[in-house]
C-alpha cells in the first residue's frame, strides 16, 4: 500500500507527504519535494506504478487498492487519477511487461523468425494497435502465404511480412536491402493477388476494400541519420506501403501506453501561423 501510494503522489507531484507518511524531518523533505517536482522523476514514478499493479496478483490486490484510494481521497484528485491511469494499463493487451519481453528478444532471437511470427501472433497489436482479427499464414489457394492479414476496427486491412532484426535493412548507401526488396514484393504481390480477386476475397475476408502493406525487417537504431532519412524517403516515395524496424514497433508501442497513462492530450485552438 505505502509503494502505491507513494508512487501516486510522485507520478502526480503531490508534495503532500507529510500527513501521509508521517515524516517530521524538514530537509528530508525538502529533498523528497525537490525530487517530487522533477518531471524526469515523474516518468519514472508512472513507469514504476504500472509495473508494480502488472504483476500484482489480482486477488492480493484489492485490500490494498481500496485502503489506498481511502489515503489518496485525503490530499486530493490528482493522485488517484495517476492510479487509475496505472489500473488501466495493466488491463492493457500491450503493457509494459510484454513490450519489455519484446524488445528482449530483439537480442536474444535476433536470427529466429519462427519466434517473432509466434510473438506477435499472441500480441498483434504489436503490429496494429487497431488489429481486430488477424489471420497468421492464410493459405489462400496455396499461391501466397504472408506472415499476416490484419483487419483492424475499421474494417480496414493490413498485410504484413516480417523477416528478422539481425537482417539488413539499409545499405549503406541508404539504399533497401535485398532483404527488404524481397520483403516488400511479397507484400505486395499478396495484395494484387486479392484485390484480382475481390468478390472471392470478400466471402473470407469480411468488408475487404483492398489492404497496405508493412514490411518489418532489421533494427532502426543500427541506422546512421543519413541512412534514417533515406528511410524516410523511401516510405514517402511508396502509395500504402511502409518499411520498419523491429524496434519501431517497440517505440510505438511504448508511446501509446504512455500517452494513455498520462491522460493528457493538449489541444490547441485556432493556432494561426503568420
């Protein structure tokens, strides 16, 4: 209860933590404000929060969520707010343990492709956060098999062809690597395959207007700026066909947790630039 509570306070910059924690020393507390108010310490404290509700058994955490809820209600909102933005990640299909789990295997089975297609067939929100229904390996008519076929929330799809992190995906000269080349061809050729076939298509495949592509290949992070920016280049020269790094879908994924934790979208009205 004191870790949860403490942690809220932090991830909140409450400096209320004298009626709480009972302490009496003034330059300690002093130093325990200043830390407070480090938005670097903020982050932390969030990150830690989600954690510790992750992997705390449900059953032994209720006592302590409810006696904790009760300390909070005596400083004030803002602190409990942070706990339930920690609550609802753990209900997350993508929270911060599987992302950790994830980027581990980037090094650990960076050569295993089977153990990545088996990963992200369990996560595929991975892949899409807005994966609805996703077919791993579709046999159709035994003439193509992608890696996946996503269709997300909006009835919108996706075909994905992964290969491994080890695998090259610039030159470097900036230029795709065969890998990748042959990646990106098998996407797409997927794609042609259906959209000939349309009316079929859409008996297996329900609401099936036509899909991207999504290659995943290499580590982006093994990438120069100037090899970077020619994979900027690359994305924006192709129509619905976009070319990552393993690690991208990580960084995504970590970004979506974290404004969803956060809880809070600026808004900026009638901006005018002059």
């Amino acid at each position: 209860m004191a870790a949860l509570q403490l942690l809220a306070y932090v991830a909140s910059k409450t400096q209320e933590l004298v009626g709480a924690f009972y302490i009496h020393d003034e330059e300690l507390l002093r130093a325990i404000n200043a830390a407070i108010a480090s938005d670097a310490m903020q982050g932390i404290a969030r990150a830690h929060l989600q954690e510790v509700l992750a992997k705390v058994p449900t059953d032994e955490l209720l006592i302590p969520l409810g006696t904790t809820f009760i300390g909070l209600g005596m400083v004030g909102e803002t602190p409990s707010q942070e706990l339930i933005r920690a609550m609802s990640v753990r209900w997350l299909k993508i929270g911060p343990s599987t992302i950790a789990r994830y980027e581990d295997l980037l090094t650990s089975d960076a050569d295993n492709e089977v153990t990545f297609q088996e990963f992200l067939s369990l996560h595929p929100q991975l892949l899409d956060p807005m994966a609805m229904q996703v077919w791993a390996q579709p046999d159709f008519h035994g003439a193509h098999e992608p890696d996946f076929l996503i269709r997300r929330t909006d009835s919108s799809y996706l075909v994905v062809e992964i290969e491994c992190p080890s695998k090259l995906l610039l030159t470097k000269i900036g230029q795709l690597s065969a890998d990748a080349t042959h990646a990106e061809k098998q996407a797409t050729d997927y794609r042609s395959f259906l959209n000939e076939r349309m009316t079929e298509v859409r008996q297996h495949f329900p609401g099936y207007r036509g899909c991207e592509c999504l290659v995943v290949i290499g580590l982006e992070d093994h990438l120069t700026t100037a090899q970077l920016g020619a994979l900027t280049n690359v994305n924006a020269a192709r129509h619905n066909v976009r070319i990552v790094g393993f690690d991208w879908l990580g960084r995504r994924a970590r970004a979506i947790v974290e404004n969803m934790s956060a809880g809070e979208v600026e808004t900026i009205r009638r901006h005018r630039v002059t």
